[in-house]
C-alpha cells in the first residue's frame, strides 16, 4: 500500500492537472452558471409575489387559509432555490480552491520532480507529509486527501483503488 501511495503523490507531483480532472470526474453540477441568473430572477419574483400576498390578505382579499397555504407554498419554493443557489457556490468555490491547488503543485512540481525517482525513504516521507493530510483506508477503497491551504478547507480527492 505505501508503493501506491507514493505512485499516487508522484502521479499528482508530476501532473497536477489530474487533480482538476479527478475532480471533474467525481462531480456533476446539477445548476449551471447560465441558470444562477434564472434562479435569482425566479427567486426576486418570488420575493415580489410573497409581498402581494401579504397586501391581499392585510386588504381582505384572501381569507387566512388561501394566505397560509400560498405563503408555504411560495416559502418552500424559496427555500429550493436558495438551496441551489448555495450548492452553485459552494461548487465555484470549490472549483477555485482546487485550481489554487493545482498551481501550487505545479509549482513544488518543478522544484521536486529531478528528486523524485532517487529520494529515499526518509525524503519520500515528507514529501508524502507535505501534500498528505490523511489516508482513508475503507473496507473497498483507499482515499487520499491532500493537504490544502487553510483559508479554503479540505477535502478528499482520489481513491487509489
């Protein structure tokens, strides 16, 4: 196991850009950039409509049941789009954060890769330390989750087998 480990942290040393893959790979985005702008829109409308609704009821135009069952209806529908809305930046965070990554391994990249093929065990070790936060060793897979910079999170990015 520790051989793969250390072809998996040699694999991402010398190519970064599969972390953005692997990424890709693991990750379908339900909401895409071109309907956030629809959500928000739908979400504003929604807004508008929940403050007529107070109106109509405040002027007795509705009667309090029409009013309870419109308000929840129109909360709830709220309530999904902003659940969408949060999960589109958590995912464009998410997508900065491993680009972030990316250029950082690509610069230890240059540094490291004429050391790699002859480091020792003592060497392998730290780098394995350094890009290494933990190894999460399942019933059917290994995951290696990197070490990331502290301002964005962490988070787990490739199972080995």
């Amino acid at each position: 196991m520790e051989k793969r480990i250390w072809e998996y942290v040699c694999q991402i040393v010398h190519n970064p850009e599969s972390l953005e893959r692997q990424d890709q790979d693991g990750k379908q985005s339900t909401v895409t950039s071109e309907n956030v702008d629809a959500l928000k829109t739908q979400c504003q409308k929604l807004r508008r409509g929940m403050e007529r609704l107070i109106d109509s009821f405040a002027e007795g135009v509705i009667d309090r049941e029409q009013f309870t069952i419109r308000m929840d209806r129109t909360k709830a529908r709220i309530s999904e789009i902003e659940t969408k809305l949060s999960a589109q930046a958590a995912d464009q965070d998410h997508r900065v954060h491993v680009r972030s990554l990316r250029t950082r391994l690509a610069a230890l990249s240059n540094h490291l890769q004429s050391h790699l093929n002859e480091a020792d065990w003592t060497t392998k070790r730290e780098i394995i330390r350094a890009l290494v936060q933990r190894i999460e060793i399942g019933t059917t897979s290994v995951v290696v989750v990197l070490r990331l910079p502290a301002e964005t999170g962490t988070g787990p990015w490739s199972p080995l087998w």
